[in-house]
C-alpha cells in the first residue's frame, strides 16, 4: 500500500508541475514537500546445512551458511532494510540472532526462543529488519541451544549514509575479524554434558575467521587480508566465542580505536585491546611498517590456560615470511579494568542521525528504578543451574512475546519473579520462565554483580545502554560517585570482571520483549539469562510493529485466531 500511495503522489505531482511555466515552477519548488523514497532494501536467500570443517586438524561437523564457514558478511547502510530468506536444512528447529542490532519496535525478529517460534527442520522464514538509526560492528549467530558452538555465525556492518559525516578519513579497505574460542566436540555432545549436570570445559582452540593460524604442520596459513604501503585499512574486530575474553593486537602495528558496538569513539591508539564475548570494535591501522607479513594474534584472558590463533596480513607485493616472534600478551585484569576507563564517547561525531551523540545528556537524567542482579551457581535436582538473583530462566513452549501478544501471558509464565534485589546467597535456585515488567520510556539503573573467580559479560537486545561504572568488590549506591555521567560508551554489551561490579543506564523506550543474557553460552544455556518485556500503554503503531503476517505459530497460539492489529 505505501509503495502505492507513493505512485499516486508522484503522478499527481508530475501533472501538476506541467501546469506551470517554468518560471513559476521554480518558484514553487521550495513550497513543495519533496516524495521521500522508501529505505534501500538488501535481499539474501541463506541455506543453512551440516557440513564437515577441521579448523584444529580434527573433522567435525558444522553449521554452514551458503555452504561457508564463518558465514557471509552483511555489508549494510544505515536505515536498509535487510530481508534474509532462512532455509533450514538441519535435522533440528533453527534460529538467527542479530546481536546489537536494536530491531526498533520490532522485537518480532530478534530470533530468540522468548520471541520467536524456530525454524523447523526442512521449512524456511524470512527475516525482515532495518538498521534503523545505527552504524557499527556487529554479528549474527545462531540462537537456540548449543548450536553457536557449531558455527553459523557471520558479521554485520552497518555503514554510516553519505550524508552523515565520519569522523575519520575513508579507509582504503575495510576488513571483518571474526576472534573466538573453538570447541572440536559437536554442539549435541556439549548439549548432552551441560544436560548432564557437567561443564563444556576448556576449548580446544581459537580462531580467526574460522582459522587458527597454522595447518597441521605447523605451516602458517595463506594471508587473510592484504594492505599497501602508506594507506589506512579498517579492522572490525569481534568475540564470537562462547566464553573466553581474547586479547587482539597487530605485530608492529599501533591500532586507534574508532568505534565500539556502534558508537564512535574518542580516537585513542593502542598495542593491544581486550575484546569480551559479545563485543565488537573497531580500529584504524595504517601500513606504515617495512613491507612484508606481519602476525595479527587473539589469545586467552583470564584464564588459567594459555590459548591463541595468529592471522596473516601481507603488504601487497611482498614475500618476506612475518617474524616469530609475537608480541606479548597483557596480564591481570587491572590491565584491563584500566584500559576500559579510556574508552570514551566521541561527543564531536554525529551519529546514525545528523545529530551529534553528545546532545543527550544521560547524566542529567533522574533514575526510576535500580535493578541489582548477581550471578550464581548452584545444583537443582543434583544438576548445575546458573542463576541471576536466584531465578534460572528455562525457555516455555510459547514463545513469550507470541503468549503477551496472544493474551494468554498468565499460561506460561508470570511477570516479575525475578526481584529487583540479589536473594541470600543460600537460596535456593528457583527454574522458570523469567521475565521482568518494565515500564515504557522510564530510566533504568542494572548493576551487574559478579562474586565468582570467573569473568562474566552481559548482553541486552533491543537497546544500547551506557556503560556508566565499574569497579572491584559489591556495589553499594556510594559507587554511583564514580559513574561517568559525561561520556561513556554507549554499547550493547558489558563485561563484569571477577568479584567485581559494572553499572549500566538506559531508558526502556523499544517496546517489546528483550532477551538479557550472559553471553558466556554455557551459561546461558544453564539459565543465565532473562527477558524484559516493554508495553506500551496503548497498542499503536507509533510505539511497535504489527506481528508480521509471516510469523510462525507454535504452542498454546498455534490454533488460536489472530489478535487485532495495532492501528
């Protein structure tokens, strides 16, 4: 229909201009609303099969896209409209996940178990979205079970439009770097463990764009991206990984960091840069070094193994092999902690829209609500639960969007059994659907709290958020002293480091339902993870999208008749 509309206007338009002389038209042309065109759209037909990889020498199987491992980049444009055609051609119930991408009134596609039906084995769905109002790094992955372990994950750009300026030169090329840890057991083997009660254990390995370096003589892998001599190249970095935070640096390379899970950056230079599960950057690296192959190296943080991948980058025209010797990892999390305090919001850059980022004043902003979770541990009926304030989130049959919209929330799952304050740490861990209330356009308060040795990273859907605090030991509201309510980061994911605290602000003004998760994947498996529903006082259009007519039915709304549309 507004395809439609938009002929008649142009018609009209047309005729109505041939009834004046050009003199008068002129005139008239600044009195004329112009016929704005709908947002470009990008199409993509994705078949989604089984298929045999060896990236640590060891044939397994894996989730391949198009019959590719990682799979295809989205090269994508602020406000495109990206429509994907899923094939599911596994033996298993499929869904995508397009982690950062805020899906703007329209959590009906976020591809999560909260608000989607899967993909059954052998049919297909289409994913309609736009990246509306964003620019940045990110990726998408597959969402259910333990199928991220498997693969199926890729990057998703988001350019900024030509007539939003960028706060750095164009670069000569711009290349997606996928870091992330690697595990040779299937994703239905670390399933059947973690359903056992057990841990996935350590990984087998990490890789670089689904390479770990070296063949299995320990010969270096062909080069995986080529710079010439004096230009600047664009390195989009990303842990994809299920959970262990990577280190990236460049062999004699300096990197300044532009961009950060969406937002542009005050333009610092660096070595080497801590990358969390979930997170994405983006750094400027210029080819200012003598020509040859230099190493590009992710390795381990945080743990008690040493793990790592290198990566060659060739200076186009040149043969000479890269030096052994590997720049050195950093050490501790005090390193780390201390790196993210200079990470800073680029306040002089206009963002996705001709505005600068800074003109909102998040500081200023009177906090409604404090939501305080802790992360657990603890054993249900014998087997290993993680909790967030003692409540372990299992996935209902409805996907709960679909039971909210459908009016039979009540049927599978109740609101708010998750408290706003952290249980007695002996209590016990209570397993359901877990959902919190939250109120539409109010400001929030979450604060993160991690007591276990381990590290831990957060990530929310539908949103960014500020990333206003961190700091060692538990949160207390005199820690709020220290928040950075100027310019901090505004990103999609946090981390929390060990027996430490981090704080994030927000306001809940995406309606919907939005998943909240460690984006440590056993974890989330195991019940670390929540979802947040947003309402909207009154069922309009202007507040969220309409269920698409191609939404796929499943549960207790599979037979019922279709709720009225938002209008």
């Amino acid at each position: 229909m507004r395809r439609g509309r938009q002929g008649g206007q142009v018609a009209r338009a047309t005729a109505f201009f041939h009834l004046f002389p050009p003199l008068l038209l002129l005139l008239l042309l600044h009195r004329i609303p112009a016929v704005g065109a709908e947002d470009p759209y990008l199409y993509f037909t994705w078949n989604v099969t089984y298929g045999t990889v060896s990236p640590l020498g060891v044939p397994q199987q894996a989730i391949l896209i198009n019959g590719e491992f990682p799979g295809p980049n989205i090269n994508s444009t602020t406000n495109n409209n990206i429509v994907v055609n899923v094939f599911n051609h596994l033996d298993e119930p499929f869904l995508f996940t397009w982690n950062g991408i805020q899906q703007r009134k329209n959590s009906w596609v976020d591809g999560t178990a909260g608000t989607n039906c899967p993909i059954p084995p052998g049919q297909n769905f289409t994913y309609h979205f736009q990246v509306k109002d964003q620019i940045g790094s990110f990726v998408y992955f597959p969402a259910l079970g333990m199928h991220r372990a498997a693969g199926g994950f890729g990057g998703l750009r988001v350019n900024s439009r030509l007539l939003i300026p960028v706060p750095f030169a164009d670069p000569a090329d711009d290349y997606t770097v996928l870091i992330g840890d690697w595990y040779t057991k299937s994703h239905q083997n670390l399933a059947r463990l973690l359903d056992a009660g057990r841990t996935i254990g350590r990984p087998s390995g990490i890789l670089i764009n689904g390479r770990p370096g070296k063949d299995s003589t320990g010969k270096d892998d062909s080069p995986l991206f080529t710079m010439e001599s004096g230009k600047t190249y664009r390195y989009r970095v990303c842990n994809i990984g299920m959970k262990v935070s990577l280190n990236f640096r460049i062999q004699s390379h300096a990197m300044k960091l532009v961009e950060m899970d969406g937002s542009h950056t005050v333009q610092n230079v660096y070595h080497s840069l801590d990358v969390h599960v979930g997170q994405c950057l983006s750094v400027l690296v210029t080819a200012d070094q003598e020509p040859r192959d230099y190493f590009m190296v992710a390795s381990s943080r945080f743990t008690k193994y040493a793990l790592s991948a290198t990566g060659v980058i060739r200076y186009a025209g040149s043969n000479a092999p890269p030096s052994p010797d590997l720049p050195a990892a950093p050490s501790g999390w005090a390193w780390s902690f201390n790196q993210w305090r200079t990470f800073r919001l680029n306040l002089t850059a206009s963002a996705a829209r001709p505005n600068p980022q800074g003109s909102y004043h998040y500081g200023h902003i009177n906090v409604t609500r404090t939501i305080k979770l802790v992360n657990s541990v603890g054993l249900v009926d014998g087997k290993r639960r993680y909790a967030l304030n003692a409540v372990s989130h299992s996935d209902a049959a409805t996907p709960l969007k679909l039971a909210e919209y459908y009016g039979i929330a009540d049927k599978v799952f109740k609101y708010d059994t998750i408290a706003d304050e952290p249980a007695p740490s002996d209590a016990p861990i209570e397993i359901v659907p877990n959902v919190v209330n939250a109120t539409y356009r109010t400001f929030i308060e979450i604060v993160f709290e991690n007591p276990e040795r381990s590290m831990q990273a957060y990530h929310l859907d539908g949103y960014s958020f500020f990333a206003a605090g961190m700091g060692h030991g538990k949160w207390t509201p005199k820690r709020r002293k220290s928040y950075n309510l100027a310019d901090a980061v505004s990103r999609h994911t946090i981390q929390v480091y060990q027996r430490s605290w981090s704080a994030i602000l927000l306001t809940f003004d995406n309606a919907g339902m939005w998943n909240l998760r460690s984006e440590l994947w056993e974890r989330r498996y195991l019940g670390q993870q929540l979802y947040i529903s947003v309402l909207s006082p009154e069922r309009s259009l202007r507040d969220e999208y309409n269920m698409p007519d191609n939404a796929l039915l499943c549960g207790d709304v599979a037979k019922l008749p279709r709720p009225p549309s938002y209008i």
